[in-house]
C-alpha cells in the first residue's frame, strides 16, 4: 500500500540563545534537522549550509530509478532476482519506550541500511558528503569559521519507507501502535559512556559533558553518516529533533506528546514543553505522519493544517551563506580532506599531515622515485642536527600552548565562586595544578537561590558562546530565583538568647543559615571554588522543581 506523509515543522531560538543555530527542511518526501555548534566560528552557517545543499535533493526526480550510465550494463543483464538483494538482513532496536500500562517489547523492525540494496540511501549520503565539502570551502575561505559544525538527522520517503541518515546527536523517533522507538543512536562521549554500561541513561541526561560530539559534519574527512531504511505502516508518526528537545524533554513524554491527534498541536505542545524544561537551547521539531493512498495536491494543504509543500526552519531561512570558491586539490590536502593531490590508500597520519604531505604527494611519481633512490652524501653533524630539531620541538610546543591559553581568555561561562553565581572568563574544566579560567564577573545571586537543578547547572558550569551569552544566561538564573523565591525564616530566640538552628534543605539543623543541596554533578578540583552539593542521592530535579 502506497503512503504519503502529513508533515507539521517549527523552530525556535529558546529561552537563552541569542540566535538560532539550528536548521530544517520538512517536505512529505524529504525530512532534515541540523544542530550547527561552534559559537562564535558560526555553527548556524555550518547547519545553513549542509540544509542548502541536502534540501537540493527535493525535486519531482528524486524518487526517479537511477539510470545505468552509458558505460554500464543495462540492467536486463542483471539476474532478475539474485537471493542476496531478496533477502534483507533485519535487526531490532532496543531503544523502545512502552506507554500506559504495555509492558511487552514490540520493536519495529528495521531494513538494515546498504547503499547497494536501497538508491535512495546512497542519494542521501552522497549530498551529506557534498554538503561536508562545502563547509570545508568555506573554513577554506574564511579560517576564523575554523570549529563549526553541524548534527545531520534526515530522510527520504518513498511511499513505503524511510532511507534514514544520521550524524552527530540530533534524534529520529518512531511512534506506532503507542510505543516509541528511537531510530537513531547518538554520536556523542556520553552515549559511548552508557554503551559501554560506564553509566545509566538516566546519568546520561545530566552528565556536565553530554555535548561533547564524536561525529558532525565539520569539513573534516571520515564523518561518515550511520544509514537506515524504515519501512512505514498508515498510522505510524516519525518525529525529527534537535536536542533542544530531546535534551530537555524525556522520551516518555515526547511518545504522550508525538500521540496527540491534531499535528499542528502536537508539535506546538513538544516545542512547549522543552520551553517549560528550561529552553537552554535552539529547538527544531519536524513531526510527520504516515497515511494511507497518495499524496492530496489541493491547495498544498490537508487536514489539521499539515501542508504538503517544503518548509525551510531556522538558520537556512535567515543566514545569508557567503560565497566560498571550490578548494583545488593542493586546499584540499591542507585541510585533511581526501582530494586529487592525496591518494587514499594512504595511511591516516599522512592523510592529515597538512600542506607538506599536499605537495610531497602532488609531485611527479617518475622525478620522485628518482630522487628516492638517487645517491646521497652521508649525514654530517647528525648530533647537531637532532639537538636542533629537538629545540624547534620545544618551540614549536611552547608557542602551541601560548596560543591555547590566549584562546581560553576568548571563553566564557557561568558558575560558582563561593556563595554567588559569577561569570568566568576560560574553561570550566582544568589541568591538575593549573586552573584554565579566573572570575571575571560576580553577580548579586547566591547560588543557594536557585531551584537545585540550576544549582547544579551553575555548580558544573555553564558554558557559553561569549561574554554577552553569558549575561543572558545570569539573567535568566534570576528569573528562575525569582520564580522560586520564598520569604525568609526569622530566627526566634530560645531560652537562652540564641538563635535556633534553621533546617537546611536536605533535612539536617545548621546553626545560622540554610545549605543548598545541590543535584547534580560536582565540580571538578580544579574549577572555581562553589558550594558543597549534597551527598543525597535522589532523583533529579526538574527545571520547574523549587
């Protein structure tokens, strides 16, 4: 049975960012969420730029057999059903999330992804290598966007199932018969962590290092997307998203929500609820729905208002892209992307070795052989020489280190210095006998003030693309004191004149005044001194917790 996809897309900057560095494209053939990241080396131009050169895709031909080029075979010479293109190997995810009162497993099951077995899967990671070119050209034309990236989640529909693509920690999930199931796997450190049964899911969501990527489109060579075919059923809901939403909201409540019936509310709803999660960053929410029989063409638009045009989210519809000229080889090579001047059997430290490796290889390979094999004096001075070398090691080293502390002084975030929130200048996270960061700014906010799960945040530290983000962040920490604010307890004097001891949060008397506890992780020793959390151990606090 042929099917067609009702598709509902927003996206939105958040409570805290200053602008929106995620991107979307959203068409009943073709779904993509980026997450661009780098801050100030413009992650929303990296995320712009992989949807403009992926939503290329989206025309009347995408969907079009591929034609054999004329070199090749016809393909009535092929045998017309060979067992191994018949037979599919099936897998089962086990990410799977139960609703209600449902408690049997019921994983939907999942084509295994083949370039070979499905054209529209080789289709999509050939534009996701093309768009990691063009950010590579434009690192090549402008160096200080050196650090940008971007997550890639997409996939093309074909009236049965989904060719899924996936890099980086933007999620796919499913939603059928009132289980949710998510289709991608997470390339980050902390999901490493919970693969390797280092910690739980649970520890996963407030780990203080759960941004930290393995995989993005970077300009970088080898980031190969992880490939899926999805066959769909009537009924079934597939949702794309940043981590603004799955980061904020957990994955039971995003199946309740992905259930609603209208599309339109549905996705209103999941974008309200990171919102109300704390909206710490951008949130882009693609929703769309299997149904039976073709797609409907009046008007553009079907029921519960989901249209049947393309929509173009967040930074792809407002960053202008700046013209980048295509690198030659020689650019290419420098960069460590595989090009005409570097031979790809070549091992990976070659491969990444920079400019010298470009032109050693570019060279003729009859004048190299050559002078590979030509007579040559023997070395003089060869102590000499390698006391040299080993200088310019040292210097090399040292003026590396230099430039990395000059760099931490262009970082920021907010955390504890005793009792109060303050703004750091450098990096949260420091060498054994050596502090990365120094108080740049102390704000007029205990830190006790603060709901625990912005006690934690703060605790751990927060990191920020730059000093004004920064100032944004404290000022929503305010908001959120003030929300929780509760009038302070007056001692009464007891028989003796002295003041009684006042209960802190965590049950136990002190003598004067109240201890925080904190949930959350601690702060490393070599970060900025900050109140001691509670040993208790319970469950997290929520944003809304008080």
């Amino acid at each position: 049975m042929t099917l067609h996809l009702r598709v509902v897309a927003q996206s939105v900057v958040g409570l805290v960012r200053k602008n929106n560095q995620d991107s979307g494209y959203a068409s009943p053939q073709l779904l993509v969420v980026a997450d661009g990241m780098g801050g100030a080396a413009a992650g929303d131009l990296a995320s712009a730029v992989a949807i403009g050169v992926i939503k290329d895709l989206d025309t009347p031909e995408l969907l079009a057999p591929e034609q054999p080029a004329p070199d090749e075979p016809a393909a009535a010479t092929v045998p017309a059903e060979p067992v191994e293109i018949e037979t599919s190997q099936e897998v089962e995810q086990t990410i799977i999330v139960p609703l209600g009162e449902q408690t049997a497993e019921q994983p939907a099951t999942l084509v295994q992804g083949a370039v070979g077995r499905n054209p529209l899967l080789g289709r999509l990671e050939t534009a996701i290598g093309e768009a990691n070119e063009r950010i590579a050209d434009q690192v090549a034309a402008d160096y200080t966007l050196e650090g940008m990236g971007t997550t890639v989640t997409g996939a093309i529909f074909d009236g049965n199932q989904l060719a899924l693509a996936h890099i980086g920690d933007s999620r796919a999930y499913l939603l059928r018969d009132g289980l949710l199931e998510q289709l991608s796997h997470d390339h980050s450190w902390v999901q490493s962590l919970v693969d390797d049964g280092k910690i739980t899911p649970e520890e996963a969501a407030y780990h203080p290092h759960r941004s930290l990527l393995l995989k993005v489109l970077n300009g970088q060579p080898a980031n190969d997307p992880d490939l899926t075919s999805v066959p769909l059923q009537a009924g079934d809901r597939v949702l794309f998203c940043s981590d603004g939403l799955s980061g904020m909201v957990d994955d039971h409540e995003i199946a309740a929500l992905m259930a609603v019936p209208d599309l339109d509310q549905a996705v209103t709803e999941l974008v309200e609820a990171a919102l109300a999660g704390g909206g710490i960053d951008n949130i882009t929410v693609v929703l769309a729905e299997a149904v039976a029989g073709p797609a409907p063409v009046e008007n553009g638009a079907t029921e519960n208002g989901a249209t049947e045009t393309a929509l173009i989210l967040g930074a792809a519809a407002e960053r202008e892209i700046p013209a980048a000229p295509r690198r030659t080889h020689f650019e290419e090579g420098a960069l460590g992307v595989p090009g005409a001047g570097q031979d790809d059997d070549l091992d990976p430290g070659r491969r990444s070795a920079g400019p010298a490796t470009a032109a050693r290889t570019a060279v003729d390979p009859q004048t190299d052989d050559e002078s590979r094999y030509a007579p040559r004096a023997p070395a003089k001075r060869r102590g000499l020489r390698t006391l040299l070398i080993g200088l310019a090691v040292l210097l090399v080293t040292a003026a590396g280190l230099g430039a990395g502390y000059a760099w931490t002084r262009t970082q920021y975030f907010v955390g504890a210095d005793n009792t109060q929130v303050a703004i750091f200048q450098g990096l949260p996270d420091g060498i054994p006998g050596l502090s990365l960061s120094q108080v740049y700014e102390v704000q007029d906010l205990p830190v006790a003030s603060l709901p625990p799960y912005y006690q934690a945040q703060v605790i751990s530290g927060i990191e920020v693309a730059d000093l004004d983000a920064a100032r944004a962040t404290v000022e929503q920490l305010k908001r959120e004191a003030a929300r929780c604010a509760r009038p302070p307890l007056s001692p009464t004097p007891g028989p003796t004149g002295s003041p009684k001891p006042i209960p802190t949060p965590n049950g136990s008397t002190g003598s004067t005044s109240p201890s925080p506890t904190v949930i959350g992780p601690r702060v490393p020793s070599a970060s900025p001194t900050s109140p001691t959390p509670s040993e208790t151990t319970s469950t997290p606090a929520t944003p809304q917790d008080c």
